[in-house]
C-alpha cells in the first residue's frame, strides 16, 4: 500500500463482515441496485482499487441521483477541482429526507464548504455517539482523525475499538498497522499487518502493506518478497518498491 499518511484518502467498507445491515451506517435511498453498488465501492476502496470503486459511485448516483450517502464517497474521493461541485450536488439534496447519520455528514459538508480546513472531530464524535454499535462509524472517525484532523492518537483509540468490535473486519489491521509504525511501535505494527494477510489473502494490497513494514524495519529480502507477492497479485506499481528494497539488500 501507497503510504498511508501520503494524503486524503478515506478507506470504507470490507466484504468480511457477515452482513453488511449489521456493517454499514443506513441510508436514505431504497434502491437496493444503488445501495448493492455503494457497498461494493466500500470494499473496493478499502482495498485500495480506486479506479473500479469510483466506477461503482457513479452507478450508484446514476441509479439514485439523490443518494447522499454515494455524495460522500464522491466528496471525499474526488479530486481538488471536482470537490466543490461535488459538494454543492450534496447539499443541494433535500436535507429533510436524510437519516441522522446522512445529517451528521452534511453538517461536516456544510462545515468543509466554508472552511476546507475545517476538522473533523466533532462530526465523528457525534456519529459515533449516534451509532455506538455500528461498525462504519468507527471506521470513519478512524480515518477522518487520521487524515483530516492528523490526530494518530485518536485514529489509533477509534481503529482498536473497531478492531475489538469487528475483529475480522481485514482494513482495520491494515489502518492499524500504520498507526503502529507511525508510532514506531513496530512488534503491534507487524501483527497487525499479519493479520491483515491472514483475513484478506486474496488482496494484493495486505502484501503491499507487509512489505513495506519489512522495509520501515530494514529486513529488506523480506519487503522485496511481499512486494514481489503484491506484483504477482495484480499491483504493478509494486515493482518498483520490490526493486528499491532488492537494492538495499547487502
């Protein structure tokens, strides 16, 4: 996986969960095709395949065009020049018809449209409080605390709850890797990144993410080996880095 603390980028969803009612915060919108394609780009972006998630985005709001919550994904997704259209699509939406999560979020919208800068903590803080037992809202206060506010103390506390929450729940050990070795903890970052290539071994990512472990930690036979596995799985940008770490190794 690119660097985690690289830029904006909010990582949702994941198909280990038993059931994605017990998972993902509601929505509004009844189109099960829409909601099916929401979901879909929740586990795509956890995974780190951005182009095919975005792909499930814009059939999602082709589907329902007044999706808030597919509005978030966009927002959040979305590049510099897109995100102000984006964001005024979002709001433009009739607030009455929203759930309180979709309430929250349009708040922060509203927030974020004035201030760009504007963080993000009150919002999480009020999303969990309203969701105390649903997955997502951890997921996102994660996230949000790490890439919006750059609080990885608080990122870390969100991620562990989660983790305890939905222990199979495979991003989370990856976000969690990350917190660990930005927090040089580096015994906790390594296990959390086994067990992300324990719980999603199909995903080149989990490969890419333990590879760069072994790099941080300068076992650099052992990064070129996973980033080697990354490549053979489907992420060719992994070459490069298994070339760098092959470099190193004396």
């Amino acid at each position: 996986m690119k660097k985690l603390f690289a830029g904006l980028a909010l990582l949702w969803g994941s198909i280990t969960i038993a059931s994605a009612q017990d998972f993902y915060l509601p929505v509004s919108s009844t189109s099960k095709t829409a909601i099916a394609s929401l979901h879909r780009a929740s586990d795509l972006y956890s995974n780190i395949h951005f182009k095919e998630a975005k792909a499930e985005i814009d059939k999602a709001l082709a589907e329902d065009p007044n999706f808030f919550m597919a509005y978030v994904y966009a927002v959040q997704f979305g590049t510099r020049k897109e995100r102000p259209a984006l964001l005024d699509k979002a709001l433009a939406l009739d607030a009455a018809k929203l759930n309180e999560a979709e309430k929250i979020m349009r708040q922060y919208f509203v927030s974020w449209k004035a201030d760009t800068s504007a963080k993000a903590a009150e919002t999480m803080t009020a999303l969990v409080a309203a969701y105390p037992k649903t997955p997502q809202a951890l997921e996102w206060a994660s996230l949000h605390a790490v890439y919006t506010d750059k609080n990885v103390d608080s990122a870390l506390d969100y991620a562990e709850k989660l983790a305890k929450m939905s222990p199979k729940f495979a991003p989370v050990h990856n976000i969690m890797g990350y917190l660990y070795m930005e927090k040089k903890e580096m015994d906790k970052a390594k296990t959390s990144f086994e067990k992300y290539v324990t719980l999603a071994p199909k995903e080149a990512n989990a490969y890419d993410s333990m590879a760069e472990f072994y790099m941080n930690n300068k076992e650099y036979a052992k990064s070129a080996e996973f980033y080697d596995k990354a490549v053979a799985m489907g992420l060719p940008d992994a070459k490069e880095r298994a070339d760098k770490a092959k470099s190193m190794i004396k």
